[in-house]
C-alpha cells in the first residue's frame, strides 16, 4: 500500500513538474545537448590517461600495426589504432614531447568538458527563475479569485508562509528533478557505455553491486517528507505569529503584553527549529552515507577487478584498468544526484501538497455557462426568502425579504452579530445565499457575470483599506485611464482635496502600509474619493463613521452626503443620527428583520430600535 501510495505521490510530481517546464522545452533541450558533450569529453579526456601511463611506466612494449577501418568499428580495432597513433607520435615527437602534447589535449578536453557543464547549468537559470515565478504568479492569481469564504478559514501568515517558503521548497525540489531527468541520464548512461566497452565482465559485477547502494540511500528518504511536511506548518504558525503581531502592535504596547508576546514567538519559532532540525538531520546524513557506499562499491570492484588483472587470462591491461575505475569513480557523482533527488523530492511534495490546498480550492462563487449582460442598474434591487449560513446547521440569516428601489436609501442597524455585514456581502457575492434568491433588475445576481455586478457596486467600510501607494493611486484604484483632473474633482467631492494640498508631494504622497501616514478621517475621505471617481449606481456604506472623532464624523458624513445623494444606498450603521433621514431602517436581531419603517415610525412603535436610540441618547 505505501509503495501504491509513493507512486501516486510521483506521478502526482512528475504531471506538476511537465506542467510547469512545459514553456521552457528550448531550454531543457539546450541542456540536453550540452550535458551529452560534458560527457563525452569527460571520457575521452580520461582514455588519455592510458598513453600516458604507458609512456611514463614503460609498461607497453608491444608494436602497433594500423588496422583499417571498417564501416561498424570494433573495440580491437579502435583500441589498436588509438595505441598505434600514440606511438607513432612517441616516435616522432619523443616521450617527454608527447607526454606535454597529451597533457595539452587532456587539458583542452578538460576544458571543453568544464565549459559545457558550466553551459548546461547556466542555460537552465531562465527556466529556474521562470517555474519559480510561474508558481508565485498562479498561486497570487488564485488567490485573487477565490472566494471570501475561503480566507475566514485561513491564517494570512500561513498564506503567505505557502507562498514565500513552500513555492521556495517547490523549487529546489524542481531543479533537483531535472537534474536528475537530464543531466545525471546522460552522464550514467555514457560512463556505463564506455565501461561496457572496456570491460563487459566488470560491469557486469558492478551493475550487481550498484542496487545495494540505491536501497541504502532510499532508507534514508522514506520519513523525510512527513518530516518536512511538520517543518513547513511550523513555518506557517511562525509566519502568522509575526502577522498578528505586526497588526496588533498597538494593543500588544498598550497591555504592556511584550514578554508575553516575546515568549509565545520564541515557542513558536522553538517548534520549528525543532523540526527543521530532524529534517536537516536526515539531509546530512545522506552524503556521508553515499560517500561511504560509493567507497565500499570502488573498493569491491577494485578487488575484483585486481584479481581479474592478476590472472593468467586478464580482460583488460592495467592502464585501461585504471581507466576503468576513473570512470567509474565518476558515474558515482550521478548517482549520488539520484539519491539527492530522492530526499529532495520528497521534501519538495511535502510543499507542493500545501500550495496545492490554494491552488485546488474551489471557488464556490460560479458563473453560469452563459451570463445574463447587464449595462446599468435601472429598477430595484430585492432579497426574497434569503438564508445564508457559513456551516452547515448555523444559520447566520434567516427568511430576508427587502426591497431596494432605485435612487433610495435603506439603512440596517443591530447588535453587532445580528447578520447586517453578511446581508450586504451577499450582493456584491462575496458570499451566495444558501436559500432564497437576490435580483437586480429581477435577474437573479447569480445569472450575472460577476465582473459586470461588481461594476455597479462601489463599498465604503468601517475600515478604510489603502494600499502601500500614493493617494492618486489609491483614488484612481480600479478606474482605468483616470486623469488628475477626475482624481482632484473626486477628492473636492469628498472634502480630502485640502489635507491632501497640505502633503508637501500633493496628490503624489505614498500614504504608507495601510495608510499608516493618515489620520483615520483622512483615510476614510480618501476612500469616500476613491467611491466617488468609480461612480458606481449602488453603495454600500459598512458603519463608514463609527470609527471616527466628531470632527472627523461631520466631515466624512458631509462627503457621504454628497455620495448617496443620487444613488441607491445600503447603510450599516451604529450610530443612528446618520441613518436618520433614510427611506427605510431595517432593524436586525439575531439574523432576522425584526422591525423597519422610517426613523419617526420607528420610534413611534416603542419597540427594538426605540430603545436603541434611548441607549444612545443616554
């Protein structure tokens, strides 16, 4: 069952991996061919080491006839002719010239062989650095797509943590793989040919011994990747740890609460080391396993290999021997990339199963095959018989009837809890209803290409949420082609144009991380700009004042004002003297409409909203 279980896992690897390298094949040829020639002057570098060993022992007393070439060459033949033409230059030339010639042409192949490795590898960085940002950009374009359902149940650290450490981990294990697919295949396979050639019947008890120290390596594997997995999810609640605490660093100082803080980081970031320590472990006992399995397979073969040398009957010269143990010295390094690759991948499907969490998440907000266009909004918005839960059996929304004409204001007050921000949610889909329909114009919402519903849409929160960029860029956010003139008519509309003046770069001012830079006023004006330059025919107005001084309050309220004047309108509010002038307050309680009217209606029933509005008048 494990091994089925391993070969899924693979195959699962091997389909991700074609996927991504797919629009690099030139790439992955260059590399191919550039790895076949490392190879080759590899071994030809090292069948000089057989003339100059005779040459310099004088162990070859033999007189070399060339032997005519025939159309398919044999080993005696090639072997012949290869001592006949070193004779021949020792004859010429002298020993000690030609032993320098054949040093010069070892040192050429050298370097033929360096600079083709070095090739092979450079040529390969392109499609490194590409599948890594191939990976960052599919993840962050998922992301973007999903719904918001999905990230009420996940840790933004742990997101990020998917992102930055896991594509990361994804990468190593990619390289590593296709070093193991391209380069490390040639390299085995030549070097073996050439052994063959030399001698069948060594490479022949070599090939018998070279699996012993392939099961030796895959032991080392076989726990790695639930080892790396454990690592990882220490990374992630590392990574929330420190999300949390840069978003609560104002509560964190205000409750005194830094050695708390201190001490849960300091445990988190201990669990992790823990784990990134048996993983590590395991990863450092690899190469000094395969080194001494690699010596045990040079020093079998070497006894065995003497033996045969020392016979009366000997396959091979001792030159060539040591040819032989030269290159097979060599396909050890291959073979030690294999087993890398087999600690390697796993640790890189440990991370590949959490990014795949993102990227195979469903996105329960679908468009049907064949949307119905819509080109503005032209009548009524209406929520008939609307139920929503986020679990199953937890109904947050229960049996919601409303009707929003065009052009009108309807405002929703309660608890906090009571359903309001998940009600208004529901129309822009963040969230689909569970029961019940939504239509705009009487075309349900779910019969609408998102694109085009969200278009009408335009949101104003409790929270104003900038982004890390100038105030022009924050206002024209979402607007394509907005010019200065559009910006600065918008921010007048929404009394930002003077504090904004004030900046010493105007318009061009970077606000900071969420803008940190601005007064909560400022930054709910400049969000209140950034409504009004989209120009959208619904708003929808989350309790946009009730985070603000009364000052700032009767300002914003002053630009809410100018906003809704013409457009229909859906408020949330907690302080009720901004919903006063409202064409219909809807009072929510427990996930239902309770009670709704006007202000004066309201308060004349005596009922919830008349001793919402005693307690705030107390």
């Amino acid at each position: 069952m494990r091994e089925i279980t391993k070969h899924l896992k693979m195959k699962a690897f091997w389909k991700v991996l074609k996927r991504f390298a797919a629009p690099y094949k030139k790439y992955l040829a260059g590399s191919v061919i550039l790895n076949l020639f490392s190879a080759v002057f590899n071994i030809f570098s090292f069948a000089l080491l057989i003339p100059i060993l005779n040459i310099l022992f004088k162990m070859d007393t033999t007189v070399y006839e060339f032997m005519p070439w025939s159309s398919t060459p044999t080993k005696e033949q090639i072997m012949n002719n290869f001592y006949y033409y070193v004779s021949q230059l020792v004859d010429k030339v002298g020993g000690s010239n030609a032993l320098l010639i054949l040093g010069l042409i070892f040192g050429g192949m050298t370097l033929l062989k360096t600079s083709c490795y070095f090739a092979s590898s450079a040529v390969m960085i392109p499609l490194r650095t590409g599948i890594v940002r191939d990976i960052r950009t599919m993840v962050y374009n998922k992301l973007l797509s999903l719904p918001m359902g999905f990230f009420s149940k996940q840790k933004k650290g742990d997101i990020i943590a998917r992102m930055s450490g896991d594509v990361t981990e994804i990468e190593v294990s990619i390289i590593s793989s296709l070093d193991m697919l391209i380069k490390n295949p040639i390299l085995i396979v030549c070097y073996f040919s050439a052994l063959i050639f030399l001698s069948w019947e060594l490479t022949l008890f070599t090939v018998t011994v070279v699996p012993a120290m392939a099961w030796g390596m895959s032991a080392i594997g076989k726990k790695l990747k639930r080892k790396s997995l454990e690592a990882q999810e220490k990374w992630s609640d590392t990574m929330a740890q420190l999300d949390e605490t840069l978003g609560g660093l104002r509560v964190i100082k205000a409750f005194i609460a830094e050695d708390k803080m201190k001490q849960r980081f300091f445990n988190t970031a201990n669990e992790y080391r823990k784990a990134s320590a048996r993983v590590a472990v395991r990863q450092a006992s690899a190469h000094p396993v395969s080194e001494l399995l690699g010596s045990i397979m040079i020093m079998i073969v070497l006894w065995f290999g003497g033996t045969l040398i020392l016979g009366e009957k000997a396959p091979i010269d001792a030159p060539t021997f040591i040819f032989y143990m030269t290159i097979l010295y060599s396909v050890l390094a291959p073979l030690k990339e294999f087993s890398k690759a087999s600690y390697n991948i796993p640790k890189g499907l440990a991370s590949m199963e959490r990014v795949d969490k993102i990227m195979n998440a469903e996105n329960d907000i679908k468009e049907i095959a064949e949307p119905v266009k819509i080109d503005g909004f032209n009548d009524r918005i209406r929520f008939k018989g609307v139920s929503f839960s986020y679990e199953e059996g937890k109904e947050i929304l229960h049996d919601i009837d409303i009707d929003i004409p065009k052009g009108k204001t309807v405002a929703l007050v309660g608890q906090s809890g009571s359903g309001k921000s998940t009600l208004v949610d529901l129309i822009p889909r963040y969230y689909d209803a569970s029961e019940g329909s939504i239509t705009l114009d009487g075309t349900d919402i779910r019969n609408l290409r998102v694109k085009d519903l969200r278009s009408l849409i335009g949101n104003v929160n409790q929270e104003a949420i900038l982004f890390n960029d100038t105030i022009f860029n924050n206002i024209a956010f979402g607007v394509e082609g907005a010019t200065m003139e559009q910006v600065v008519a918008a921010a007048k509309i929404a009394n930002a144009h003077d504090f904004i003046m004030e900046k010493e770069e105007g318009y061009m001012t970077n606000i900071g991380d969420r803008g940190s830079k601005l007064s909560g006023g400022q930054r709910q004006r400049i969000s209140i700009a950034r409504a009004i330059l989209k120009n959208p025919p619904i708003l929808i107005l989350d309790e946009a004042t009730s985070a603000l001084d009364t000052e700032s309050e009767k300002i914003v309220q002053e630009a809410l004002d100018r906003l809704t004047s013409s457009r229909t309108t859906i408020a949330i509010a907690h302080r009720l003297s901004t919903i006063k002038n409202a064409d219909e307050i809807c009072v929510m309680h427990e996930g239902r409409i309770v009670e709704r009217g006007r202000h004066e209606e309201l308060l004349a029933k005596d009922g919830y909203y008349k001793k919402l509005n005693d307690m705030q008048a107390l």
